[in-house]
C-alpha cells in the first residue's frame, strides 16, 4: 500500500499551490494514504482537504527527530520533499522511505535578478513543478487551481460576520495592502484611491491580512473607507470571506492564492517579481489579471525587499488606481 508524505512547512502560497498535486496524487492513487506535513500555522489551509489521509504538524518546540520518529511510524513508502530546506532535508535522512524532490530553478532566478537574462526555458508554474517530485508516481497536472477547503463554521462564523456588518446582500471586494517586505506594497496613497473607486461601483470593501507588521498597519490607514479584519480572523475565516467577495486586489502574497483556492476572482499587483519566478495567479485567465509594468530593473529580487534599489519603486508606483479600478469594473459586469 501506498503512503505518501509531503512536506511543505510554510508559507500560505506555497502550501495551497501543492494543492494540485495532492489532488493528482489522490485520484491517480485513490487508494494511497496521503499525510501532509506542515507547521501548525498552516495547517488550516489543508485540514479539511479532502485528498488527505491526514495532516502532520511540527510542534512549535519539537525537534526534527521527534517529528521524523512520529513519520516513521505511519510506515511511508514515498515522502515528497516540496520544500527544499535543512528540515526537510533532515527529514530525508531520518526517515526511511523512497524520497525525491523538485528543482526550485536558483540559479536561473538568480541569473535573472542580476542579469535580466532569462534562462529559465519553457515556462513551468511553482504548482506544476512540485509535480517534478511525483514523477515516480506517474501524476500530471490536470490545469486546475489550488484548492482551499473549508470548515461548515468557517462558513457559518462568515455569514453571521457579513450580516453584522451589512454585507451579506451587498456585492463586495476585498483587498489585501499588506505585504512582508515594503517593495511588494502598492502605495497607500493608490490604495485609498483605489477604495473610492470601488465605493462608486457599488462595492463594499473589506481589508484582510495578518495581525503584525503592514498588514494592520496599512488597513488600519484606510478606515474608515474599509471595513479593517486584519489580524482578525483565522485563515480559515479569511478564505470565507474570500469566497464570499466579487474579487480580490492584492499584491504577490498568500492571500492571492487563498483567492484562487476559493475560485475567487483576482487582480493581482506585481512589481519586483515576474512570471518566470512561477507564482502568478494560478487559475484561468478569465479569473485572475495581473498588471505590472515592463521596466528593465524587474526583477530586482526574488521575494521583494524594504527598499527599492533604484530608490523610485516605479514597478508599483505607475500601477494607477484608475487601471485597478477599470479591471475591477470588467470583471464585475
């Protein structure tokens, strides 16, 4: 019999966008045991997903044997290593079982940052190259988007949220301004005019994210033409409030694929990343628009950075509120 381990410690994009391939693996193998290994932070994201035998959390103070002796014990005759770093390379060694990971394509996004040269080849999304892992196990994506799945309280908690606040029979957006490092922020001042935007189009507008850093910061400068739960509710909150929105309008951050996960539509901002790095909204185009700019400093890092280093932000910069708003405009029509 078939158990399959696969790990992915974190973060919120990078869990969902495994999602595909857990899905593959299940309907190839509908017989296999599936186990997901996380962090307990993310474990909302897969908990309820349907593919899976079961979800296995690193405790916030455990060691990596006590958590490779609590693998060992499921008895796994494939682990997929989906993360690449020192813990899962432990992991490798400690538990016995046929592994193999997927190339995350360094050295061509390095190239890339300092050269502008793209090297990458054809064209391969972050969620299908985690199937470069699977290959043993004969899968192959089958095109759809990540998948979030969530809890009946979720759900419930949303709809008594939405009525509270007077959104349960108004079409609303949300946005999500916050981003771990400022080069991936669209600037607040496009945000609030942005919101405006929306409120003329009929739209209720909701500000997600998490509880430190930008996140709240940020969506607590927008109120009160928002209505701010940054840091407010769990993840599992946060996706029912995205399947309830008309669309999301975010940066290149998790909530972006949370949106996608729930079949929300998107209108992504990109500025020091691109589309080679392999984390554009993965879903149909008719779903998901991405607007950036065509500069020639683009790409300027692989994760954003706290300055520009040109010292212009451009990338974000001429990203105009009126452009956002018009995508907005089609694809609530």
């Amino acid at each position: 019999m078939l158990r399959i381990l696969c790990v992915r410690f974190s973060s919120i994009g990078d869990v969902l966008l495994t999602t595909p391939l857990v899905r593959a693996l299940h309907r190839r193998h509908p017989d296999a045991e599936l186990y997901f290994v996380t962090k307990p932070a993310m474990a909302p994201l897969v908990v309820e997903n349907p593919h899976l035998t079961g979800v296995v959390e690193l405790g916030p103070k455990e060691r990596i044997p006590d958590l490779a002796r609590r693998l060992r014990a499921l008895r796994p005759t494939h682990g997929l290593d989906l993360h690449g770093s020192l813990r899962s390379a432990a992991l490798r060694w400690l538990v016995p079982c046929a592994w193999s990971r997927y190339s995350k394509r360094k050295f061509a996004r390095t190239t890339l940052i300092a050269t502008k040269i793209n090297i990458y080849g054809r064209h391969v999304p972050v969620p299908e190259r985690y199937f470069e892992a699977a290959r043993a196990l004969h899968v192959a994506p089958d095109g759809g988007p990540p998948e979030f799945f969530l809890a009946p309280a979720a759900r419930a908690h949303m709809t008594h949220w939405l009525a509270a606040v007077g959104l349960d029979l108004k079409p609303f957006a949300v946005i999500a301004p916050g981003a771990a490092h400022a080069t991936k922020r669209w600037p607040i001042e496009h945000w609030r005019a942005l919101t405006d935007r929306l409120r003329q189009l009929g739209l209720g507008v909701v500000a997600v994210g998490g509880p430190t850093g930008s996140d709240r910061e940020l969506a607590a400068a927008l109120e009160p033409s928002v209505i701010n739960v940054a840091g407010e509710f769990t993840l599992q909150e946060t996706g029912a409030c995205l399947e309830r929105a008309t669309v999301l309008i975010s940066g290149d951050t998790g909530v972006m694929h949370m949106a996608t996960g729930v079949r929300t539509r998107v209108v992504a901002l990109f500025g020091p990343t691109v589309e080679p790095f392999g984390f554009f909204p993965y879903t149909t185009p008719a779903r998901a628009t991405v607007l950036e700019r065509d500069l020639s400093c683009r790409p300027c890092s692989a994760m954003g950075s706290e300055r520009c280093p040109l010292g212009h932000h451009r990338c974000l910069e001429d990203v105009l509120p009126d452009q956002v708003a018009a995508v907005v405009q089609r694809l609530v029509a």
